[in-house]
C-alpha cells in the first residue's frame, strides 16, 4: 500500500534518521499484513499511525508514534500478546511498545510473531475482521492545528 501522501509531509519536520525510522517500520507493518488500513493522525505532541483491519481504532492491532528523538512501535492491547518474545514498555492497562532509534535494533522475526499474535487479538474482539481480504487503505483521521513537535 502506499503511504497516504500527506504523511509524508506530517513527518517531514523530523530529523532524516527519524523520518526513514518510521518509513521503515511503516513498510514492515504494511508489507506482513497487506489488508490492514493505515490510520493516521497528525496529533498535537506526535505523529501516529494505528494498523487495523477496519477504520476503527478500537480495532487496531498495532500502532508507530513518531516523537522528535524516537519512534515508538507498540502494540494497542500488548498486555494480552502471548508471543512476547520482545520486552516492551508500558504500565497501563492493554497499551506497551518499545522505543526505536533505528530500524536495525528492531527485532523484525520476534515482532512478526507478536505482531501476527496482536491480529489474532484483535479478530478475537471483532470477528467481521477474519474475513477481511482486501488490500488495505492509508486515511488521515485527524490534524491537529496546535503542535508541540518539530516544526518547519
């Protein structure tokens, strides 16, 4: 799927390192599991895309937030992955993700699993999802007018 054009412009401000960052978990994302939909919001203190089978956040599996420094990976009900092969961060409820500053100290096999693990969870909550075949859209969802990020 190609990237919504306006992201490109959302996370132009970054630094080149982050910018390429989140390209490349973008592609990982969307090349493992071609029928999710990109979800993207251009938000006050980051940028953020969800992946999900639907156009609904509440049935995301996954999601990138790029932050000025770093980029984080998460995954939107990581306290239930069963395949936690990877140590992530969080202490709320569902959300947990690691923090990246380069595309190669991201663990690409062990995520893939975890990854496919989140899916399943969130099929698991909307079984509509198991059917869903077709190749996946990228929607900008919001844009917030304030902002306190990288600007240019």
């Amino acid at each position: 799927m190609e990237a919504n054009i306006k992201l490109m412009g959302f996370i132009q401000p970054y630094d080149k390192r982050i910018q390429e960052l989140t390209i490349q978990l973008r592609d990982y994302v969307v090349n493992l599991v071609p029928e999710a939909n990109e979800l993207i919001w251009d938000n006050y203190n980051a940028v953020a895309m969800a992946y999900s089978k639907s156009e609904k956040l509440k049935d995301a599996f996954c999601h990138i937030s790029v932050y000025a420094k770093h980029v984080n990976f998460g995954f939107n009900r990581g306290a239930e992955l069963k395949n936690n092969n990877v140590k992530l961060e969080g202490k709320g409820k569902l959300i947990r993700h690691i923090s990246l500053t380069a595309f190669e100290s991201f663990p690409k096999e062990a995520m893939e699993k975890m990854i496919w693990d989140a899916v399943e969870i969130s099929e698991k909550y909307n079984t509509d999802l198991c059917e869903k075949q077709t190749p996946g859209k990228s929607l900008v969802m919001s844009v917030s007018e304030k902002k306190i990020r990288p600007m240019k």
